[in-house]
C-alpha cells in the first residue's frame, strides 16, 4: 500500500479548513448530532420491540 503523496507542499489542498475554528466546531458539532439522533433511533427501536415480546 503506498501513496501519492510524496511532499508537503499544498498540503492546504488536502485540509482545506483545518486551520478554521468556526469550521471545525461546526463540523464537530454535526457529527455529534449525528451520533446522538442514532442513539435516540437505536433507543426508541429497541423500547418498541421489546415493547411489542410483552
């Protein structure tokens, strides 16, 4: 397994908003919803089936 890459150089190409605060908090911010509104999903699913055995 090698890589293309074999210099540094515009490495701004590749992480276009890594040196953006605001962009890396928003983004932060949507996988954390993200992974929350799963678990509520995964959480209301699983009541509703182990509602559905009683």
């Amino acid at each position: 397994m090698g890589t293309s890459i074999s210099s540094w150089e515009n490495v701004t190409a590749y992480f276009s908003f890594a040196d953006s605060p605001m962009m890396l908090a928003l983004f932060a911010l949507g996988c954390a919803a993200i992974v929350t509104g799963l678990i509520v999903s995964i959480k209301k699913h699983e009541d509703d089936a182990f509602d559905d055995l009683k």
